[in-house]
C-alpha cells in the first residue's frame, strides 16, 4: 500500500494545476517524503564524467543512474536536477525527476513517440526513450518527470516548512553531488562506513578531485533506542588517540571517543546487556574505546587506576619488558558498546604507556608491542596524517579502513586507497560526518616534482594548453585545440570531458565571462571567422557564435569596465574594430576612427585611478582610447613596435621597440625611452610590478639576470601564486623547462621534461601547485610540485 501511495503523489504531481501550489515551491518541496532514495546533481556533465572516472562513485550510483542517464540528457537541464526513487518491486525502479526552470527537449525528432495531451489546465508530455515511458510537465517553474503517470488527478498544497525540507535546503550547492537516504540503504550506507546505523536519515554532500572523493553531511535523530545517535548525545567529541598504538599496516580502526564515560554507559544500558558488577568497572578510566583488526583499544589518562580496577587477570608472559596478562572474562566487550563496538575476543591484554589493549591472540600482542616500539603505528603512517589534516581534529566516531577493507566493502579493486576516513561528530540531535576516500601518494621530500597525470588525442595539438577556471568547485580545468579544429576541455584530474568542432584555429587566449551574472562561467574566444561563447558542457550560448565576412586579425578582448558583468567584447579586424555587448549586438556607442594603419597588438583595457584606458599599437602609433573609441590620450612619437604585448607596468603603458629599448607611456601621453640593450628577437612579460625579458639566452627577471644554454626558448611567462612570483621558459630544443623565482633563482628539481610553454597553477584544491605542459605533438602532461 505504501508504494501505491507514492506514486499516486507521483502522478499527482505532473497532472496538477499550478494554481495550487505556492509561488515559493522549490523543485525539492515535490518531492515526496517516503521516498528511498534522493540524489541532487548540480553539473550533470561533470557528475557523468567522475561516474566513469572513480570506481567508488559508479558503485554507488551508477545502478541508479544508468537507467535513466539517457533519459535526462535529452532535456536542456541547466538547473540542478533532483532524482527521487523508490523501489516498488525487485525489478522495477519508479523516479521522479525534478528541476528549475522551463525544460525541454534538445531535439524530439530523435524520439520514438511524442505525445503531447492535456489534462485539465495543465499539459503533460509523454516520450520513449530506450524504451522507457517518461511523462513530464511545469508547475509553478518546476520541471517535473517521472516513468509512472498512471495515479491520481489532483494534489493538495504541501507543507514546505516540514522537517524533511529544511534537511534537504541544506545540500551544498557547490557540491559535485549530494544524496540523501535512510542509513537502511545498505549500498550508501557503505560509503559512510556504517554497519551501525539502523533509521537514521544521511544527507551527504560529496564531491571528487583528481579521482579522490571527499564528503560531508549530517546524520538525523529519530528517537529511538536503536538510534545511533543516542547512544553518543550529551557526550563531547574528543582526539582520536589509539592511532598512536595501532599498528601502520591496521586495515581497520573503529574508535568511539567521549568526556564522559558514566554518560555514554547511560546512553547504552537500555539496549545492551551489562553485567551487574560493571558500573564502577575499569572502563569507568577510559576515554575512548577502539577496535583494530584482531584488537580492542583502551585510551586512559590513568592507566595504573585502570589496571588495578580490571578483575579476572593473572600474568601470561613478559615481550620486551612488557607484562602480557590473561583476561578471565573474553566476551566482556560483546555487547557493551553494541552496535558500534563489539568484541568477544579479550582473552589477553597489556598495558604501553596511556593505552591497555585486548586481543585473542598473543601473538597479535607481540606484533604491536613490536610496531609500538619501531614508531610503525598508523599515527606515523603518511595516508593517517593527512587524514589527521584534512578532518576535524575531533569526533564521536571514528572509522579507518585501509585499501584492503575498503576494496571488500565495494567489491572493488581499490589498490592505493589508503587515506580513508569517516568521522562522526555529535552536536544536539545532528551527528555531523566528514568524510574522504583518496588514493594516497606518498609525499615526496621538500621541494620535489612528480608526474601528476598525462592524457593523449588522436591527432595533433595546435593550441594550449591553457587553463580555465571550473566554477562548480573554483579548480581549474585545461583547454587545448588541435589540428581538426577540435576544442578539448580536460578536468584537473585528466579526464577529457568534452570535445567541440570549431571554424578555425583559436587566436590567443581563451576568455571566461559570466553572462548571465549566476557565478556560471563561459569560454569567449575567437577564431578567423567566429567569435565564440560556449557554456561548461561545450554548447554554443546563443545568439553566439558571430559569424564574420572579413577575417578577424587579433584575438578577442573582453572588457568588464566597472566589474559588473556588462562584458564588451573588442574584435579587431585589420584597421577596424567593432564593439559588441553579450547579446551579440553592436555596441552603437563605440565608434573608432581608423586611421593610423593596422592594429598590431591585441586592445586591452586597463584602468588608472578612475579613468578607463583602450591601448592597442597601429601602425607605428600608440593609440589610447576611450571607451566610446575617441582619443582619450594622444601619442605624438611614433615608435617602431616589437612583437611583444602592451602591458601595464609602473603606472605605465609598457612595450619595447625594434631597437630593443623599453618603451613607457604615462596615463598624459608622454613617452620616455630607456636603452635595455636587447637584441631585435627579444621577448618580455610583465606585470604592474615585475618586468621579464629573455633575448638568445639571457633571461633577465627585475634585476637579476639568468644565463641559460643555448636554445630555442618560448616566451617568458610570469605567474603570481601562492603570493610568490614564478618565471617559466621552455628549451624547444633540448625539451626542458626552467622555473625561476622572483630573484631569478632556480626552482630545486628543475629542468623537467617538457615540449611546450609551461603553465603554473593550482588544478587542484590542494597548496601544492601542479605545472601543465605537453609531453608530445597529442599528448598533455602535468607535474605537482611538493
């Protein structure tokens, strides 16, 4: 009956009125509370992609999603999608499908059916995909679709302010995907390490990087006795200490920390069974109780009270002068900490400093008393530290696995997972869990360089790579085009996640804009004939892209005057240039006078106090713009342009000439030259405070000057990351590339193979940067500098 009420709320819900609903229904208030399972997906493109990608999340999810993965990319999504599920038998799966915004499909004529009817005063549309039946309708802005509409005719307004969606408003909408379920859901709870939880409700947002997964959430109180919760509230979460002893190769450590020890016995006495004689028993000395493969764990500030409290033991043996004791009651620990703890193997025991430990082997005693002594525990271990620093240094429960376990658990060859950990932490009737699940390599000594990652195409690259910024989770992804004209763009963790045939060669650099003013970025860029907007998923943003007649000679310049998001976008075309606003239109406002011979370098903008400055060479003339394209400054010298840009630098307009001398313009036209020596080939890049020029094989970086080899060299590139100044330069010959500091001193471990200019920046959300270079004519190569 509880299935038949579902989807009678199901169908309900794509037959209703919109009249009937309130105007401040999210997609979610739809979503019925009965349902098993809810997962929200924020970028359907990059969810798809770390679905193929991690073994882990296509374990969780792709069962679920595959059915209906098709389905969705039919639909122009550009909302997150919420996907309700419940399971009405064993072989049939009923969803809900729900999103913001008026959906529709990409392309219908690809469908086997579509049926459009109506019913009532409102519209529902029915199609066939891969033989599936999908029904959808809006309400209220609301997309809505499902594979059952065969119930109901009418809905009630909801109850927006219930529990259920306040938990629901709390997903991270930055996150790569979120879940919500009960704890039963035995497939998700396994991800939460949780063979403990029985009722509870888990929201757990979770995210992906590099083929690492990271996640976080809450764990609901239901109120029961068998409530996990309960047993850990009024306790503070403290330290994890038994990692201390606990062996480095421990394929599992489960640890259940408190303040408090009288106060969690009160939490688990109703539901466990506890000897009479235990109310003032050694435990009473604990703050935290562990178990390890073959072992429990004791954590006490007093140890000696602690001892001398534990009846039943009598001396077993000494191992390098540590007293090994037999323990008369072996199943003491089978149902005191239950279902969290249980252990019916306490034959033996010792006692190492804050720690007593119990096991049924002697044996296994040996082993850590032997582990304890060489410093091989699981707190030296490299994958436990950087757990240590990326979880909350406190908790309730804690749970490790190693590869091995965590492998069983997905049924899964997962070989290098070693940095896994759950933590729980309790706070009112929440337990806040943070979790990571990574393929931990080993760091390297101070200042090393290791291949982070390379990735091929089939045919050559004639541009990039160049990076962008992902604006889902503010890491950056590559771009790189080749000879077909193909655009790629390739996540930080090397997957290529989209490809897109192109006009014409990209001119220069790729721009990011945010059109639509939502913190969603696109790429605009320029080719011979086209200037292009193209959205995170490689589809064109309309009305873009903008065809041109005449060739386009510069690449294109995007100008964000008052950094407000009302982009102008600059295109050079020989003498002319042509202003357009984000809805490809002209910009009436702009008009430039072309009259001083063809532009030679690309315009850009910059701004000096409160004025806005349009800077470009034509001809042999500097000119200086307004933003209605008019003189705002006018150059009297001429100068004979070198091949390099215009830069800002000093306060000034900054190029050099074909003498090799730096030229400099202030913000009143007049012009000073200084003699810098340089040969006719030389190149520079500069910034507003640092100026780099390399000629032969001279690399001058400020002051200081680097001799290199001989070499064919690109050119110089300054970055600013991690507040320090970076100078790259690739030998094309010897394929090797330098990386200087601001003083012009060599980065330990460099040259590094490399066949094109270097990119230096942070892929990753992690301190350490990663370095983006080619590796062949088809293949990307990025390193990661520790």
């Amino acid at each position: 009956m509880k299935y038949y009420c579902y989807y009678v709320l199901v169908c309900i819900l794509l037959v209703s009125c919109q009249k009937d609903y309130d105007k401040n229904l999210k997609p979610f208030h739809f979503i019925p509370e009965t349902s098993d399972l809810i997962i929200k997906v924020n970028a359907l493109n990059d969810f798809s992609i770390s679905l193929e990608s991690n073994p882990i999340l296509y374990s969780l999810y792709n069962e679920d999603i595959k059915n209906i993965e098709s389905l969705i990319s039919k639909f122009n999504f550009t909302s997150p999608i919420y996907i309700a599920f419940k399971e009405k038998s064993i072989n049939k799966t009923e969803f809900l499908i729900l999103s913001k915004g008026e959906i529709d499909l990409f392309a219908s004529d690809s469908l086997s059916s579509n049926l459009r009817e109506g019913i009532k005063n409102s519209e529902v549309t029915k199609i066939i995909i891969d033989s599936t039946d999908f029904y959808y309708n809006h309400i209220n802005g609301v997309f809505i679709g499902s594979n059952n509409a065969d119930y109901g005719s009418r809905l009630n307004t909801k109850d927006i302010s219930s529990e259920f969606y306040d938990l629901i408003e709390t997903i991270d909408n930055s996150a790569l995907a979120s879940v919500i379920f009960k704890s039963d859901n035995i497939k998700y709870s396994d991800l939460l390490f949780s063979e403990f939880l029985n009722d509870e409700y888990a929201i757990i947002d979770i995210n992906q990087n590099s083929g690492n997964i990271s996640f976080n959430g809450i764990v609901t109180n239901t109120d029961t006795l068998n409530d996990i919760l309960s047993k850990i509230k009024y306790t503070l979460p403290q330290k994890i200490n038994t990692s201390l002893i606990a062996p480095s190769d421990t394929k599992e450590l489960k640890s259940l920390l408190f303040d408090d020890y009288s106060k969690l016995r009160k939490n688990f006495k109703d539901t466990t069974i506890v000897g009479t004689d235990n109310l003032k028993s050694f435990l009473t000395y604990s703050g935290e109780i562990a178990l390890i493969d073959n072992a429990l764990i004791l954590h006490s500030l007093d140890t000696d009270l602690l001892i001398e409290s534990i009846d039943d033991k009598s001396f077993k043996e000494s191992f390098r002068e540590i007293d090994i004791y037999s323990f008369g009651k072996p199943d003491f620990f089978k149902y005191q900490f239950q279902p969290v703890i249980t252990f019916d193997k306490s034959s033996y025991f010792f006692t190492k400093d804050d720690f007593v430990i119990f096991s049924s082997k002697v044996e296994y005693l040996k082993k850590i008393i032997t582990d304890y002594l060489s410093n091989k525990t699981l707190a030296n271990s490299e994958a436990f530290q950087y757990i240590q620093e990326n979880l909350s240094d406190e908790s309730s429960i804690f749970i490790y696995k190693n590869s091995e376990n965590l492998s069983d658990i997905f049924n899964s060859n997962l070989a290098g997972y070693d940095a896994n950990a759950v933590q729980y932490i309790y706070e009112d009737d929440y337990a806040h869990i943070n979790g990571i699940i990574e393929k931990f390599k080993k760091k390297r000594s101070a200042k090393t360089i290791a291949e982070n990652f390379n990735t091929s195409i089939e045919d050559d690259i004639i541009l990039g790579p160049q990076v962008v910024t992902n604006h889902l989770n503010r890491t950056k992804d590559i771009v790189i085009q080749d000879t077909k004209n193909n655009l790629y763009l390739i996540s930080s963790a090397g997957n290529i996640l989209w490809k897109k045939k192109l006009q014409d060669k990209i001119l220069g650099e790729i721009e990011q804009i945010d059109i639509y003013k939502n913190g969603r970025l696109q790429l605009a860029f320029a080719t011979s004939k086209r200037v292009y907007v193209i959205d995170r998923n490689g589809k064109d943003v309309g009305p873009f892209p903008l065809k041109f007649n005449d060739p386009i000679t510069k690449p294109l310049s995007v100008f964000d005057y008052d950094k407000k998001k009302d982009y102008r976008l600059l295109v050079a075309q020989d003498k002319n240039l042509l202003m357009y606003n984000t809805r490809a239109k002209i910009v009436n406002g702009f008009k430039y006078k072309s009259n001083s011979g063809t532009i030679i370098t690309q315009p850009k903008h910059f701004r000096i106090g409160n004025k806005d400055f349009i800077v470009f060479g034509a001809g042999e003339r500097l000119k200086i713009l307004n933003r209605r394209g008019s003189d705002r400054v006018i150059v009297n010298d001429k100068i004979r342009f070198s091949k390099n840009q215009i830069y800002l630098h000093q306060n000034k307009f900054t190029t050099t000439n074909t003498l090799g001398q730096l030229i400099q313009v202030n913000a009143k036209g007049e012009k000073s030259t200084k003699q810098i020596n340089l040969s006719k080939n030389h190149v520079i890049d500069a910034t507003s405070k640092t100026l780099v020029n390399l000629d032969e094989n001279k690399l001058q970086i400020r002051a200081n000057t680097v001799d290199l080899d001989f070499g064919d060299y690109t050119n110089p590139q300054i970055f600013y990351l991690n507040n320090k100044i970076y100078v790259t330069t690739t030998d094309l010959q010897t394929k090797k590339i330098y990386l200087f500091d601001s003083q012009g001193k060599p980065i330990p471990n460099f040259p590094i193979y490399g066949t094109s200019e270097a990119i230096l920046t942070n892929l990753d959300s992690d301190r350490n940067l990663e370095l983006v270079t080619l590796s062949d004519s088809k293949t990307i190569l990025t390193y990661k500098l520790y």
